[in-house]
C-alpha cells in the first residue's frame, strides 16, 4: 500500500476513487474509497460508477480477473500502469514452469492457459497481459532507469518513482489486542455489527494519530483494525517474544510503548516510556486510572527514577 501511497503523489489535482477487495486506511482529502467485497460487489460498484468517464485508470495487476473487469467496464480517457515486482524485469520468451516473460504474453497457451483462453474467446477477458500493456498510456516504475532498464520504456514513457525515505527511527510501538474481548465487555453488543465498525473506525483513528512506527498484534487479534492503520505502520504478527524484542530495540532509541492492558509491559525495561490508551473506551476511568497507578508502583519499585505512565486522552 506504501508503494500506492507513492504513485498516488503523482495525482495530487485529481479526485481519485480506489477500489480494493480490502479495508484500506486512506485519509487524503482527494480520496473516495470503495470496499468490493467480491466480484458481486465489485460489479455493483463498477455498474455505479459507469457514468463517469475518468481521467485515469491506475493499476498493476493486469493478470488479476478483478481488474481486467475494471478494464472492461469503466470508462477512461488514459489508462496508467505501475510495477508489481520484478517480474515486469522478466521480459525473455515464456514457457510452461518458467515465469520470464509471463506478463508480456499476447496470447493465452490453449494447453497451458485452458481457462483463461477459451474465457477470452467467449467473453473477452481476461485480456492477454502483454496486450494489456500496449493499452497503458504511460508506467510508473520503482527502478531506477540509470540502473535498470526497463523493458516498457521501449514501447511507452516510462515515469521513475523514487521511493520515500524507507529507514525511519522505531519511537513508537503499540501492543495489540486480542479481538474477541478487545471492543466490549457488553455481551449484549457483541453481535451489533454497525457497533463493532463503529468500534473499529474510532480505533483507527485514535491509533493512525499516534503516528505510530509499529503495530506488534496480539497472538488472538483478527484483521479487522489493522486493515485500517495508516500504511506507514508497520505490522508485525505472531512475533514470539514481544518483551524481548522491545527490549533489544530500547538499546539503540527511546522507545514509547503504547498498550490498553498488556501485562507485557511488567517485563519493559524502565527506560521504555508507557502510555496506556483506553482504545475502545472499554474500561470505565475509576478502575483503568487504579490499574495505572498500581502499575507505577510496581515499576517505582523496580526503578525509582523511572518515568511514570500516563493515559493518553482522545
């Protein structure tokens, strides 16, 4: 998504719709979001969206069956493409169980690409990849045209995206839940889904303003949140051993730990700075300041001149 974030960068006068088969946290002003589900609800999208007839049509998986509907459906005046991978780089013949030039094929291998020839031949798509690349007005590339050429910059303007800074300073961490009791203690919502997203998106928001480095998710935590942390957060899942990890990171910077309850946090070293965050608004202020407190002590206990931890307020 990061790299998205990066093309994106190039559009900054357009009103851009994204649509994606997942949640996605994109908070420019410039930004509408579609959530397609599946190819139901994509085509019901898609269908909504065929009166208007778009600058630009931006994407990268052109051997993606989703998108080669977006192809077909939607109405564009330019359509753009960018890299997946290195496999753009791969432009040599293809062959069955070789990848070299998979994407630049004009014309699917009746033995080899059974389904999706005779799906072409009845419906039109999917559209031989290769083919695909010679609708694409321009392409946006992550390799650096003095170092690598580019097979597309044969046939098309090729624009270089130079990356952002990538090597950011790890300050902030924030210690995951576990999903099933994470949002409410109140078995009577638990069910309500319009309450649960409701949950989520205030968390989200609450978290994404942290400006957090590190999102470490609880051993039992779902999807759900994360899928909506800004793409500058990096999430790590089923990490064994969080306290030691933290601990080996505090070596080398000033590390705030962000949690709601994580018992982790007993094991920090005390020069790790602790905020505790009442993400859901789960606990009510008179036992969550009491916990806190106890939780100062304990560490005062270990370390005297160790900071103490605060709630953070929303």
């Amino acid at each position: 998504m990061v790299r998205v974030i990066d093309i994106l960068e190039n559009f900054q006068d357009y009103k851009v719709h994204i649509i994606s088969l997942e949640n996605l946290s994109l908070s420019q002003k410039n930004m509408t979001f579609f959530n397609a589900k599946g190819v139901i609800s994509l085509l019901i999208h898609l269908i909504k969206l065929r009166k208007i007839t778009f600058d630009v049509l931006l994407g990268c998986n052109v051997d993606n069956i989703y998108f080669q509907l977006m192809i077909k459906l939607l109405k564009f005046d330019e359509f753009h493409t960018f890299d997946e991978g290195i496999i753009l780089l791969r432009d040599s013949k293809w062959q069955p169980g070789n990848l070299d030039g998979i994407y630049y094929i004009r014309e699917f291998d009746i033995q080899y690409q059974k389904r999706w020839f005779f799906l072409n031949k009845i419906i039109g798509i999917p559209i031989p990849w290769g083919l695909v690349w010679e609708l694409s007005h321009k392409h946006y590339t992550f390799f650096d045209p003095d170092k690598i050429s580019h097979p597309l910059s044969k046939t098309r303007e090729v624009t270089y995206v130079k990356r952002r800074d990538t090597a950011r300073k790890v300050e902030r961490i924030f210690l995951g839940v576990n999903s099933y009791w994470g949002w409410t203690d109140n078995y009577s919502k638990r069910g309500n889904k319009k309450l649960y997203q409701e949950s989520l998106l205030r968390a989200a928001d609450r978290l994404n303003s942290l400006n957090l480095n590190i999102y470490l998710m609880h051993p039992r935590e779902n999807d759900d949140l994360i899928k909506l942390l800004s793409p500058e957060t990096i999430i790590l899942k089923n990490l064994d051993g969080n306290e030691i990890f933290l601990n080996s990171l505090s070596k080398d910077s000033q590390l705030t730990v962000y949690t709601v309850m994580s018992g982790a946090v007993y094991d920090l070293d005390t020069k790790i700075e602790i905020r505790y965050v009442n993400l859901f608004d789960r606990f009510k202020q008179e036992p969550y300041t009491l916990w806190i407190n106890q939780f100062n002590q304990y560490r005062k206990s270990v370390d005297p001149d160790c900071d103490e931890a605060f709630e953070v307020k929303f």
